[in-house]
C-alpha cells in the first residue's frame, strides 16, 4: 500500500490528514436555447463545488436519437464558476431541411472524470433550417423596346425575393410579389431567389430579356 508521507518523510497522524477533497458534478443552469439565422443560440450558466476546471460539449436532438454537434462554438475547457455563458451552433450545416421542434444537451466533466459527466436539456424551441420554395415568375415577353419591366409572380408566405442576392421584395405574410427593374440595352440576367426569416434561401432561378 501507498502511506502518505510528509516533506520530512515522516507518516502523518490522521487529524493533519484534513478531508478528502469530493469531486461533485458541474452543474449547468439558466440554460435556454433559441434559432438566430442560420445558428442557434445556447445560453447558459455554469458552476462547480470544487471550482475545478470544467468541458463542455453540446448535443442536439435529431427527433429519435441525442447527436453529437461537431460545428459549434463555445465547446471545451471552461474555467468555473462562469455565468452568462454562450454557446453558438451552426445548425443549418449540420441538421438541414428541418422544419419543427428541437432541443439541445449540453454535456460537463470535471477534468479527468469524462466517464462521469452530467448532461442538462435545454427547453424546446421552434428549429427552421428548410430552404422555402423557389418564387414564381408571371410570364414576360423577350425581347423587349421598354427599358421598364414589372416582374411579377407568387412566393411563399413570410419570405423575401432577392434579385442578384439583392432584396427587392421585403419578406411579408403575402405571397404575391412585384418588382420594377430597370433594364439596361442589350441582354440582362437576373438570378431569383427567396428567403425566410432565418436566411434559409431557395433554389435559383433566371430571368433572361433582352
């Protein structure tokens, strides 16, 4: 057996011993998650008995099973206690064309005792990461003598129409769209898209007239 020995190499009495140090779980809370654009938001708090160095990784539910988020910010070391902290995962690259609810994990240990880590859910929240539908465009004749053209057509509900990635058609509860371009001589091409409220964006589609 191990006998634990002073500097002086002598055997210590029991009282001078003082008591084990524990080793408690951290503890996550105030945590809450929401979608900002393409990412989602992970908020939360953190703190340790100990105050030992604590990891962080976070997890997401894929709707039958709890998935290991790989593109995220805010995962690792993490000094303790810390508050008010921020967590950012790029949920569109990793969990697209999704439309529903979800919820995110996050997973803590103490340096040296991953088998014991502690795992906290966040609340539900509404995930969108589906590209809308492309818009429709009314039919135009080409070529053309009017330097002046109303484009026209149907999109989803609560999304925008970009010409050439530029918003033309602010995003709104309608789904009929209109937009007066000007026309320069000679051949002109637009490339038309759609996108919601969190920059899910469609499939292009071209216009050409000349």
């Amino acid at each position: 057996a191990v006998v634990p020995r002073d500097e002086n190499g002598s055997e210590p009495s029991v009282p001078s011993l003082g008591p084990l140090k524990g080793n408690s779980r951290p503890v996550v809370s105030n945590f809450s998650a929401s979608q900002s654009g393409p990412s989602v938001n992970l908020y939360y708090d953190l703190s340790d008995q100990e105050g030992d160095l604590t990891f962080v990784a976070f997890e997401f539910w894929n709707g039958s099973i709890w998935q290991e988020i790989l593109d995220a910010i805010g995962e690792g070391a993490s000094p303790t206690p810390s508050a008010a902290k921020l967590g950012i995962w790029n949920a569109k690259s990793e969990f697209p064309n999704f439309s529903g609810e979800s919820k995110i994990r996050i997973k803590t240990w103490n340096d040296g005792y991953f088998a014991d880590a502690a795992y906290f859910e966040s609340n539900l929240f509404n995930l969108d990461t589906l590209n809308p539908a492309s818009p429709t465009i009314n039919n135009y004749f080409s070529p053309t003598n009017q330097f002046h053209k109303t484009f026209s057509g149907v999109k989803e509900a609560n999304s925008s129409v970009l010409f050439n990635d530029q918003t033309v058609v602010e995003l709104s509860p309608s789904t009929d769209w209109f937009y007066a371009a000007t026309l320069q001589e000679g051949e002109n091409n637009f490339t038309v898209t759609s996108k919601d409220a969190f920059k899910n964006q469609s499939v292009p589609i071209q216009i050409n007239i000349t």
